[in-house]
C-alpha cells in the first residue's frame, strides 16, 4: 500500500480512532500492537526490497 492509498482510506474514517495492528493472527477482537509513530525507514535493505521510500507503522 502506498502513503496516498492509506492517507485516502484514513480520510473516510473517525479521526479520533484508535490505530491499531492486527496481524493474520489475531481474529477480530484481538490487538498486536497499538500504533505509537509514523516514520520514514532510513533502511536500506527495505529501500531496496521496495524500489523506494518506506513508510513504517510502530
């Protein structure tokens, strides 16, 4: 997914909601983790694995 897909889909929702990360794991009420920062990865391997800037969710 790209920033400008995700940043159209966000804008549809409740801008007070809780981000969140649910993994195929967890089933609908279950929580990975809670999203605490938006940062661009300065990595070079995942730059390289995705042909461009990275966006990462923590």
């Amino acid at each position: 997914m790209k920033v400008k897909e995700l940043i159209r889909r966000l804008k549809r929702l409740d801008p007070d909601a809780e981000v969140i990360v649910q993994t195929h794991d967890q089933g609908e009420d279950e929580v990975d983790s809670n999203v605490t920062a938006v940062v661009e990865s300065d990595s070079e391997v995942l730059i390289e694995r995705f042909g461009g800037p990275v966006v990462a969710l923590r």
